[in-house]
C-alpha cells in the first residue's frame, strides 16, 4: 500500500536544487532539476557514500564522485556501476513534494536481488554477489537459495564437469550455520557463490543430454568407464525421474566408478562425498544439476594409474584380498618405499581392510610430521621427488571421503559386492594418493 510522506516546500527546493530529508530511519535525497523532482536513497547503492555530495550532469545523470557510479535518475538505470538505485516515486501537491516511501512487497524485494546476484556473478563481481545476498536476506529470503540457483545456473557451464566450487559449498554452509556474527555468515554464504562465478566465468553452455534411460547402476558406470557421457548422464536422468527414491544406488555407482582408477589424484571419490553432502544441503532440487556435473567430472577425471608412476595401481586392486597371515605391518615400513612398492606391501598386509586403513593414516600423519616444507618450493628435482604438502592434506580429505562412504555402505549394504568393492578400491588408492606416494620420496 501506497505511503506518502510530505518532504517541504516545492519552492525551497527549487531554490536549493536538493534536499535530504530523514523517513524512518533512512536519508532520502531530493533533487529538482529542468523543472522535474526525483527521489532516490541518499546513500550510494556501492558503498553507501551521500549521493548529496554527487554531481548533477546532463540528462538528469547522477554521478557519486567517490568511485565514478552513475545513476540515471529518469530511467532508473545505472550506467556505471552495478546495483541499482532506489528510487521513490513523487507527487506535487499543492506546492509541497509528497514522496511514496512505501517498501516494494518482500517477494518482489528477493526476486529482484536474485536477478541482480546473477548479473553480479556474471560479471565475477564479488562484492556486488556481497550485497544482493545481504539485501536478498534482509528480505528475508531462504539463505540456501542463493546458492540453489547458482547452482541450477552453473552446472552445465564446467565442461569437464563439478569443481572445487561445489565440493566445498557445503562446508561453507557449515560454516555459515556456525558464524558468530552476520558479516561472517554472510561471507559463508557468499564464498560459495563467488567461486562457481569463476571457476565459470565466460564459460559456454555444454548442455547435458534430456534423454532419460531407465537406470541400471552397471550400465552407468560401464558408460562412465567407456567415457561415454550421454550414456550415463541418460541413465542418471532415468534415475532422477523416480524422484529422490534412487539416490542411494547413484551414490554407489559414483562411489565404485570413482575408485575404480586412481584418478584425479582422488578427487573423484572426494566429489562424490562433497557432491552428495551438497544435495543433502540444497534438498532434491539439487540433485539434478549436481548429479550431472559430478558424473561429468568423474567421467573426464585424469586416469593417472594409466601413467608409468601409478600403473601398479590396477595389479594392485585385483590382487585385493585378505592378506597373508602374520604380524601387524608398521606405519613406519612405508617409509622410503616407492609407489609400487608400497602397493605391493600393502596388498600383502596382514589384516583386515580397516587395519590396512588405520596403518596408512598413520603412515600419512608420520610424512606430515617429517615433511620438510621447503620441498615445496623445489622447482628443478624430478617428478618423482615431486612430494607436496597438498600431497598429505589431499591424502586426509581422500580418507576422509572413503571413511564416510564406506560407513554409508556398510550401514546400507552390510557385506555387500557393493561395499566390498568400494572398500578395497579405496585402500589402494589411499597408497597410491598419500601414503605411498608422499611416504615414497626421498625427503620422507
Ligand atoms: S560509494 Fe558511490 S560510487 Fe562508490
């Protein structure tokens, strides 16, 4: 409902060509100029300096002098800059400006920062993407829709699929939901945002498949195996069309074919982990976008056990088994071993998978203590003395990964070939990834 306020004498302003005038708790600025009055906040919409101090050009054109923002006040449109200025209709009566102070209804308030987040974030405007969330919570917006939308909009941009971008979205959201003040939730809402308008800046649409196969966990992970991307984006497609009811079996499909290689130094099996703690976030509306960048991504991840380094890797997983009997193996055996030869010596551990697990964690933390982070800086030593810091941090994230998934296993498929499976691939990739790798090189 229309509210409008008297603000003075037409004729005073006139003589002093603008005004400011206080209504609940905001400045508004008055401006006369040709014979024509506007109404606009007098904070600037980029980072609130008085537009009152701004300069008056041609064609009613506003320009704020601290940063060169120019705002058409006919039209309403900005012309440089970003956000748009609030303006406020106005009425003469009877000599005096009667301004309509009325606040826009919250649904058109929030549809209106959404838009503008989304102009911002093509533009890769960080604090821009800042403000239309902080004005699209003031309005008391859904704090995850933001990303909901930025993701819908986002998935089919990565070409070879998901990306850092998403698999921390969700632990910025954790963080949010612990955020001690607004400005550090905000920042937590933000990141998320910020990072999927780069890491798709510019980027083309690469659309997906529509085509919808009924689903068959095998068949999928056969097509991501052959790499054949309209096959098993089909198959997730005739998946996701039962609703939320097969998420499960993706999340295994995902989770075996993103072991079954080394690859991506462990991403794979990461993304999957992330990807699906996104869709637990953002609810099943999600699940689309995600499921398809995810599958995308595990599809064209880099197969390093294809590589002369890693190629013990699939001898390795074939010859999985219980090990020989005997005494428990030491972390510190692995110290100094090759790839290969950390493989083979895990595969011939005594004990069952966990133990195995256990030991190469162990093994891991002891790199990390041993680490000499000067390595880091070396840039004329071989490949193969190529150990980095990110080496054992990725090796955590990666046991991380195959720790929650394989307690979801267990606790939906106890002793499963599902389970199994992805069991035994995860231990040899942790070797391969962390432990072998990083506990391998010569500074160890
Ligand atoms: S505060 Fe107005 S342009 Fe920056």
């Amino acid at each position: 409902m229309a509210e409008w306020v008297d603000t003075g004498a037409l004729a005073d302003l006139t003589r002093k060509g603008r005004r400011v005038v206080k209504i609940g708790g905001k400045q508004i600025l008055l401006i006369e100029s040709g014979g024509r009055v506007f109404a606009c906040n007098n904070r600037c919409p980029h980072e609130g300096y008085p537009l009152s101090e701004g300069t008056l050009g041609t064609a009613c054109t506003l320009t704020c002098n601290w940063h060169n923002w120019k705002f058409d006040l006919a039209s309403g449109d900005t012309l440089v800059g970003g956000d748009r200025l609030r303006q406020y209709p106005v009425e003469i009566r009877e000599g005096h400006v009667w301004i309509d102070v009325s606040q826009p209804p919250s649904d058109a308030l929030k549809e209106r920062a959404l838009a503008n987040l989304a102009e911002a974030a093509d533009d890769n405007d960080y604090e821009r993407m800042a403000r239309e969330v902080a004005r699209y919570l003031k309005s008391e917006g859904d704090a995850l829709e933001p990303l909901r939308q930025a993701v819908a909009r986002s998935a089919a941009r990565f070409e070879y699929g998901m990306t850092h971008a998403y698999a921390a979205a969700a632990d910025w959201l954790a963080l949010a939901d612990s955020a001690q003040t607004r400005e550090e939730r905000l920042a937590a809402l933000v990141e998320p945002l910020a990072h999927i308008a780069w890491d798709t800046l510019r980027e083309a649409e690469y659309p997906f498949t529509n085509e919808a196969i009924a689903w068959d966990g095998d068949a999928f992970a056969a097509c991501i195996e052959a790499e054949d991307e309209a096959g098993a984006i089909g198959r997730l497609n005739g998946a996701l069309v039962q609703g939320a009811r097969l998420l499960p079996e993706i999340r295994r499909a995902l989770g075996r074919a993103a072991l079954a290689h080394y690859q991506d130094f462990g991403h794979s099996a990461i993304y999957v982990r992330k990807g699906f703690e996104l869709i637990e976030r953002l609810g099943a509306v999600a699940a689309g976008p995600v499921l398809r960048a995810l599958t995308r991504s595990v599809i064209y991840a880099t197969r390093e056990d294809r590589i002369p380094e890693f190629r013990h890797y699939a001898k390795a997983l074939a010859a999985w088994g219980a090990g020989a009997a005997g005494n428990a193996t030491a972390p510190a055996v692995f110290v100094g071993l090759s790839v290969n030869a950390a493989l083979d010596r895990v595969v011939a551990m005594p004990g069952d998978s966990v133990d195995k697990y256990r030991t190469l964690l162990e093994a891991n933390a002891r790199a990390m203590l041993r680490f000499d982070t000067a390595v880091d800086a070396h840039t004329a030593k071989p490949v193969s003395h190529n150990v980095r810091w990110l080496d054992f941090t990725h090796a955590l994230t990666f046991a991380n990964a195959v720790r929650v998934d394989l307690r979801r296993a267990a606790r939906s498929v106890a002793a499963s070939a599902s389970a199994a499976c992805l069991f035994s691939g995860a231990q040899c990739t942790i070797c391969a990834c962390g432990g072998g790798w990083g506990l391998g090189g010569p500074r160890c």
